[in-house]
C-alpha cells in the first residue's frame, strides 16, 4: 500500500489505478474495466479511452466558507458601543466636554443634594448615623434596631426636618415598626432635637 501510495506521489500511476490497486489487494473489487475497479452495488460509466485523453483532470471545488458571524456581531458590538461614545462626547457633561463645564455640573448638583439635606444621609442604606445612634441607645433591645426608611426635607432656616421608620423588638418579645423624628442642621449635619421615641 505503501509503495502505491509513493507511486502515486511520484505521478508514475493515476488515482483510478491507485483505486484499482487497492480494491485488488483488499479483495473488495469484483470487475476491473480499464485499469478501474467497479464495485458491485455502484453504478460506473465509463468514457472510452478517447474521451478521458481529451479532458483536463479538474480539481475538486473547494467549498465556499461561510463569513465568522462571531467576527461580524463582534464589528457591530463595537461600532455601536464607539458610536454611543461618540455622540455621547458632544454632550454637557459628556466626555468630550470641557473641565470647567463638568466641575460646575458637579458643583451645582452638589449645592442641589445639600439643599434637598441628600448629603446628611448615608450612600449605603439612606440613614443618619447619629439618629440611628440615638435610637438604638433609647431602645430595650439595641441588636433587634432594623432600618426601613430615612426621609429628609429640603433645608428651612438652616434646618433639615428627618423622619425614620425602623423595626425593633418591643416589650412583648414582638417586633413593631416605629417612627422617630428629629432635626439636623444643614451645616454638619448635626442632630438638634429627637421626638417620637
């Protein structure tokens, strides 16, 4: 098999005779017509020695390759995401804006959130700290202390009104949602009165 296979390689015999050769070692070919084998349940033409002379061995076609869709959703994701970019940067406050436009955006909402008394609050759960403390020292159970809410209205006379409503365990072994009120100064944040405890 070996030795045809280089014979092959060599161009010294055709792939038909290749084929033949093998079918023959094998035992598989029952009719040999031109140096061809013929398989039984195949059906062969086979062209006159006139015709095989007069036509050029062609290659078999490659078959077409499909385009990477990976690559093509790839190019849109991007090409969307620097298009948003992009027209994002003409924007105030967009990336393409100039520093001084953006610090007096930062500074205008800051003024704004310390109107509003935002800046007295926690980022993490939206409580006051020091009423969260006055609280908890009033209760029978400190460790049953369960924020809910904190809300806080907008500065008057350099005051925040703040309301809270919290969860605790009351006399009874219960919990039992409550309110506590108190007022904070906008300056500091400083807790000044605490009612309904």
């Amino acid at each position: 098999m070996a030795e045809l296979a280089t014979m092959r390689a060599a161009g010294e015999i055709s792939a038909d005779e290749l084929r033949a050769a093998r079918l023959r070692l094998t035992g598989q070919a029952s009719v040999i017509e031109n140096n061809r084998a013929v398989e039984p349940e195949e059906e062969f033409y086979v062209e006159p020695p006139s015709a095989k002379n007069s036509k050029k061995a062609k290659a078999p076609k490659a078959p077409k390759k499909k385009g990477n869709v990976f690559f093509i959703i790839g190019l849109l994701v991007w090409g969307g995401l620097f298009a948003i970019m992009w027209i994002g940067s003409g924007q105030p406050g967009g990336s393409g804006s100039t520093g001084s436009q953006a610090v007096s955006t930062r500074a205008a909402e800051q003024a704004e959130d310390e109107r509003k008394g935002f800046h007295c609050l926690s980022s993490w759960d939206g409580s006051n700290r020091a009423l969260v403390d006055t609280v908890k020292n009033s209760m029978r159970e400190p460790g049953s202390f369960e924020h809910i809410e904190t809300r806080i209205t907008p500065v008057n006379n350099g005051q925040h009104t703040i309301i809270m409503e919290y969860r605790g365990r009351n006399g009874f072994g219960g919990m039992s949602v409550e309110t506590a009120t108190g007022t904070l100064s906008n300056n500091g944040c400083r807790l000044t009165d605490v009612a309904s405890l």
